[in-house]
C-alpha cells in the first residue's frame, strides 16, 4: 500500500514512522509481541493510550471538533498500518470506536460534554454490556431487568464475555425497561459506572489462558436516568447503531498482512518456504484475499468519514471476511511452526508464567493466537448470523 503513495501521504508516514521510531520503547515493543489476546492487555492500553493521547493520535475516526486530528482515510490507514509494522499494542475498541461515535450521534450536549473528554484522554475505560448468559445472536431477548425508580434505573441480572470488565471504570449496557410488544421495543441503553454498589466482576478464563471475557452481576444497581442514551425503550436504534462501528469502520487488513508476513518469515526460519509449493499456494491465496479486505475496509472508511452509514450487508462482509482471514492465517502459523506450534510458549497453558520460554523467539505467541482466534467466528456477531444477514439482504426476504 505504501509504495504508491502521492507526496503528501508519503511525508505523513514518515511522520508516523519517526513518532513510533521514537514512542514505542524496547519495554513497549517487548511487551507488546506477548500479547495473545484480541486487544493488548489493560495496563498496556492505558500506557499506550497516554502516549497516543499526548501526540493528539489516539482516536484518528473522530472529528476535530471533539479532539481527533481530522484525517483523511488515507491518513489512518497509513496510521494503522504503521502502528501494525512498529508492533504497537492493539487498542480496546469499546470506547474510541463504539462507544464514542454512538454518543456523538445520539447522546444529549451534556453526556457528550462530560464522557467525549474523558474517553478520549484515557481517564474513561469502557467496557460493552450486551451479551447475556441466554441472549448472544439473539440479542432482542435479554433480561437484564431495569426498573425506573424516580431519577435512577434499578438494575439486577447479568452480562457476559464483558470483555475488559476488569480494567474498565465504566460500562454501556443493554436493558429491559419493558416486557410489552417486540422484544425490541422495550431496550433501554445506559451507561454506568462499574463501581457503582451492587456490580460484581467473574472473570472467565479462555481456552488460550487468557483473561480477556467476564461475567458481570448487577444485584440491584442504581443506574441514574440521565445516563441514558436515547429514549426509553429506543435502546435497540442506539445498539444497532453501535454495532455498525464495531463492524463497519476497522482497518484489520493491515494487521492480518503482517501477521501474514510473520507466517512467511518462519516458514522461511524453520525450512518450509523454498521446500513447499503448497504452502506457499495458501500463503499467496490469503495474500490476494487480504488486498480485497484492504480495499472494502478503505471503501467502509471513507463511507463513514464522510457522515454515511456503512450498509448491513458491508459490515456482514467486512466481519465475515476478517475472522475467517485471522483463522486461516493462525492456522498457517501452525503449519509454519511445526514441532513448535504444540506447546504454547509463554507457559500460558501450564508451563509456569515465569519459567524461560522454549524454542526461538518466533515460537512464543502463535499457538495462544491460533487459540484465542477461534473466538473471531463467534464475537461481534457469529458466522453463521452474519451469513443470515446476507441471505436475508440478497433474498430480500
Ligand atoms: C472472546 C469473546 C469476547 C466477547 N466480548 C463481548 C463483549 O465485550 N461484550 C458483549 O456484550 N459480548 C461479548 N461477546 C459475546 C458475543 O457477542 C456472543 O458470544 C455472540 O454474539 C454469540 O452469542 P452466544 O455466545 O450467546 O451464542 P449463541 O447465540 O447461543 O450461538 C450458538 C451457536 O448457534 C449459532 N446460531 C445462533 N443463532 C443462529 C441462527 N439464527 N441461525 C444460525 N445459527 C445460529 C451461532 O452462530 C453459534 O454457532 C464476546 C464473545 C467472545 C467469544
């Protein structure tokens, strides 16, 4: 993508390339290669998220008027792709991208004047409660009771797969405000501090021995009325909106490719790439797929930068497209790492966190990675319901 940059994008890269030459320290870098998970773990976020803060970088899809640095999306796909090349720690996307955007467009001047400022300095960690112990695809079906009681919500049930619910200080949920009519009609979306009296935190651990999902309690949380967004019961408009930024906005293709390029340097290391036709056949195969990625997601960007909304059947594609790409690349990774890929590293799995890792430095990830990527299928909206959104949009059913 770089090479074919016009002069004034080229000067923007080298700007980025000197600022992370010179912010992401050894520490940083080091840190940042033993991460498995989905997004960086919490203190490393809250580190980087500083730095990025201080240089006026840390939310390049917001507009200037609420402190982003008014980027083309030329400019933050350089950005992110920079980021992805430097090693730098992957950022929680439940505040800056979903949150953010969401109350932008329908939180009241005060909640915008008081969350806008403090999600973006850090000062706010977010958290997504949606999902429930019984409503996931089905998300109209959640219970999580919320009884108005003069200026406040009475909130008692559970979340769960609250991912970060451990590092983030405040939570946007999903309520039942009213049992009459569609499921839909009686979602109320509010906004709550997570040491509100009555939250408790259950952490689950993943099949990777990472810590990165919860379950969340609410045993009767007052939740104040004017941390609503949207009417009551309007809550569904509000999360459908959400979950379009989730989707829709991303720029994952400059991740995958150099995980990609990774596959390729160990397979080089450990003697695959010159011997094996075939391995070079699914590497040129996720290669080409990546390039049609990479130009959808730039289509997506400019869509939303320029105010439009990023149609359901674009964010189905863009969400299918991402997590099948991740796991097929992980399991390449495998494939490249041979004797390597069966124990994981970093003594996640049982080893002992602080006994030496095994084997070359290139071994210490990939196995949680492949791991901890079979989660891709399933959050943000499974497969097989982003393959019923298309069918619905083709079918016109
Ligand atoms: C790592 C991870 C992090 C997550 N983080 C968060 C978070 O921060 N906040 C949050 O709110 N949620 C989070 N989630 C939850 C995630 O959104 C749900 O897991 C997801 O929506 C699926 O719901 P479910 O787990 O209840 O599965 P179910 O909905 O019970 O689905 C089970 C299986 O049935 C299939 N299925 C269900 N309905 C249909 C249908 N109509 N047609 C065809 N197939 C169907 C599904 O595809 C799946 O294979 C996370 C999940 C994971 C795994």
């Amino acid at each position: 993508m770089s090479d074919a940059l016009d002069a004034v994008h080229a000067a923007f890269r080298d700007e980025v390339q000197a600022f992370l030459a010179e912010a992401l320290t050894p520490e940083i870098k080091a840190w940042t290669a033993r991460q498995a998970g989905v997004f960086a773990e919490g203190e490393l976020c809250k580190l980087w998220h500083k730095v990025l803060y201080a240089k006026g970088w840390v939310a390049p899809s917001w507009p200037v008027e609420h402190g982003g640095p008014g980027w083309t999306p030329m400019q933050r796909f350089i950005f992110a792709d920079e980021c992805v090349k430097a090693g730098a720690p992957v950022l929680p996307a439940m505040g800056l991208q979903m949150c953010g955007p969401v109350l932008m467009r329908y939180g009241t001047p005060e909640q915008k004047a008081f969350f806008l400022p403090r999600m973006l300095s850090g000062e706010h960690y977010w958290c997504q409660g949606y999902s429930e112990p019984q409503s996931g695809s089905d998300l109209a079906s959640l219970q999580i009771r919320a009884v108005r009681d003069g200026d406040a919500y009475r909130v008692s049930g559970s979340k769960l797969w609250t991912t970060h619910a451990h590092y983030a200080n405040w939570m946007f949920l999903l309520v039942r405000t009213s049992t009459e009519g569609k499921p839909q009609a009686g979602i109320t979306f509010l906004l709550t501090p997570m040491d509100a009296p009555g939250i408790t935190v259950q952490p689950i651990i993943s099949i990777s021995g990472e810590h990165e999902v919860n379950q969340v309690f609410f045993d009767d949380v007052l939740i104040p009325v004017a941390n609503r967004v949207g009417d009551e019961h309007q809550g569904w408009t509000v999360a459908k909106a959400l979950l379009e930024f989730e989707r829709g906005g991303g720029a994952a293709a400059s991740g995958l490719w150099a995980q990609l390029r990774a596959a390729r340097a160990i397979a080089e290391a450990e003697g695959w790439w010159g011997d094996s036709p075939a391995f070079r056949g699914r590497w040129a195969e996720l290669d080409v797929e990546l390039q049609a990625l990479d130009f959808a997601e730039r289509q997506a960007a400019a869509a939303l930068m320029a105010g439009q909304r990023v149609g359901d059947a674009t964010a189905s594609r863009l969400k299918l497209s991402v997590s099948t790409l991740l796991q097929r690349i992980t399991e390449l990774h495998m494939g490249a790492l041979g004797a390597y890929a069966g124990a994981d590293q970093r003594g996640a799995l049982g080893m002992g966190a602080n006994e030496a890792p095994v084997g070359p430095g290139y071994a210490l990830t990939p196995t949680a990675k492949y791991l901890n990527s079979r989660a891709a299928t399933i959050y943000g909206g499974s497969n097989e319901i982003q393959h019923n959104i298309l069918a619905r949009i083709i079918l016109g059913a």
